[in-house]
C-alpha cells in the first residue's frame, strides 16, 4: 500500500507541472528592403539620391547602390534591366531577429535558402518564393559598418511604411503570408466602390505592413505592373513633400507636375515614377480630415 501511494504521489506530482514553454517564434518585424532594377544607374541614383534625397551607401560600388532610408531599411537598385523586361522589383525582404531559426520554421513546410551574409545591405537573411513568384528575403541587421551617415540629412521619408506586390489569388497569398508567416489583415478597398482592388497585410510583429496589388484574370501590363510594385515612404505632411519634389525637379520632369489625392484609404497621397516607371508613393500616416 505505502509503495501504491508513493507512486500515485509522483504522478499526481507529475499531472501538475507545468509543460515547458514552447520556443518564441522568431518575430517579423517590419519591412528590410525592397531591390529594383533600373536600365540606367546614373539616373536612378539621381531619383533616389537627388530627388528622395537617400544617402548612399558608402564605399559606392559598380552595379549596384543601396541607399539608407533609417538604420533598419535600405532601398537596393541594381543596373542591367533588359529593354524588354517588365518586371522591376527583384526581391522584398523583412526584417527578422533570427533569421536561422526563422528559417527552420518555415523550412518544414516550404523551400528556403541557407542562411547567407547580405553583401549589399548589411547583416544574414535568407530567401523564400511566394505563390506569385516573388522571391521574399528575411533579414537580420548588424551593426557596424559604413553607411554614409555622416552625410547631411535631405530625406523627403525617414521610413518605408509598406511595399505592393501583385496577387492573382488572395486565397493562396493568404496561406502563404497569412497562415504561414502570420500577417494579419488590417483594410481592404478598391476601386470602382465595392470592389477589392487591394488588401493591407501587417507585419506580426511590427506595424509595417505589404499591400496585395490583386490582378486576379488579366496579368498587369508594363505600366500598370510599374505602378502595382511601388514602395510607400511614410510622410508627416504632404504638402511640405510635394514642395519638396517641386524645388528638386525641373518643369521638364513629369514628378515636377504630381498632384496629391487622397486615396480610398482615405490617405492623401503623392506618387512619383523612377527613370525606369516603378512608382513610389508618398502616405501620411493618418486619415484626412
């Protein structure tokens, strides 16, 4: 009987432990970077250096120049963009704290790439497809190194608010960025009213988010796929940035005549266009009044 009861002691000792804690997962944290290609260097530099006002990267490379938005995201543009290529955007990355254990994560139930130093940007990431083809990074920043920061502060934008990608079917991105990687659905809108055009996907854990460009029959023509894959640089006042745009162009200069709107999302809003036709797009960050 005393050995019964020591046993029935242990494993009523037992039922009442607590489990052990499973693993955090790794957090995503915002947007990192987005890569575009661009046909002439030297005038992509002038948009993005000269126009937005990024500092470059330093030392300056052949090839390829990444410009500093904030310490924790960069805008890549890489030359050699074929005449007849429509596609501009290369990749779009997020930013995580463990790019290995993110990795094993997602590597049960997709393909991904090793874990790599990012030579271009700064810090390790590693590579995965979306269902639409869009190679996807996740980045691990690391201090150091020499960012050009020393330079004076021109920016229009001091933050990468969202990037678009197009969707053909949002029940497939969503297992994918929604089921898969955990983003979190916070509006939808289109245009004419009542329709989807587009639909905001936050970050887990953080309040960046990527917005789905839907295409769901005809694939986007070479303009419209310019437009469909923008970046959103997040501004505190319209006005002061369309001024801004206005003194650094000339009236030659099809941004020297952009004209804000307020979008569905009841955002004003201001769009420019690269050498190259890839939309950038100014957002306050709250609605119109």
């Amino acid at each position: 009987m005393r050995t019964l009861l020591v046993v029935f002691a242990a494993l009523a000792g037992a039922a009442w432990q607590t489990p052990p804690a499973a693993p955090a997962r790794p957090r995503i944290l915002g947007v990192a970077h987005v890569s575009i290609q661009t046909s002439d260097l030297a005038k992509a530099r002038a948009f993005y250096g000269g126009l937005l006002g990024f500092t470059e990267r330093r030392p300056a490379r052949p090839h390829i120049a990444v410009f500093i938005v904030n310490p924790r995201q960069r805008l890549i543009v890489r030359d050699g963009l074929p005449p007849d290529r429509d596609e501009r955007f290369l990749d779009a990355a997020f930013e995580t704290d463990s790019p290995d254990d993110l990795r094993l994560v997602l590597g049960r139930s997709l393909q991904v790439t090793d874990v790599r130093p990012d030579t271009e940007a700064g810090g390790r990431m590693f590579g995965v497809t979306d269902p639409d083809g869009h190679l996807v990074q996740f980045v691990e920043r690391t201090a150091g190194g020499t960012d050009g920061s020393g330079a004076p502060d021109r920016r229009i934008s001091r933050r990468i608010l969202h990037i678009g990608l197009t969707v053909k079917d949002a029940a497939a991105a969503d297992r994918f960025y929604k089921d898969t990687l955990r983003f979190s659905e916070t509006w939808r809108g289109g245009r004419p009213e009542g329709t989807t055009s587009w639909i905001n996907m936050r970050v887990p854990d953080g309040t960046d988010y990527l917005e789905y460009m839907l295409y769901p029959s005809a694939p986007p023509s070479r303009r419209q796929l310019g437009s469909a894959h923008h970046v959103a640089l997040m501004v505190q006042d319209i006005q002061q940035a369309l001024e801004t745009v206005r003194a650094r162009t000339t009236p030659a200069d099809p941004n020297h005549t952009a004209t804000p709107n307020i979008g569905v999302n009841n955002r004003w809003q201001l769009n420019v266009f690269d050498p190259d036709g890839t939309r950038v797009e100014f957002m306050e960050p709250f609605t119109a009044r």
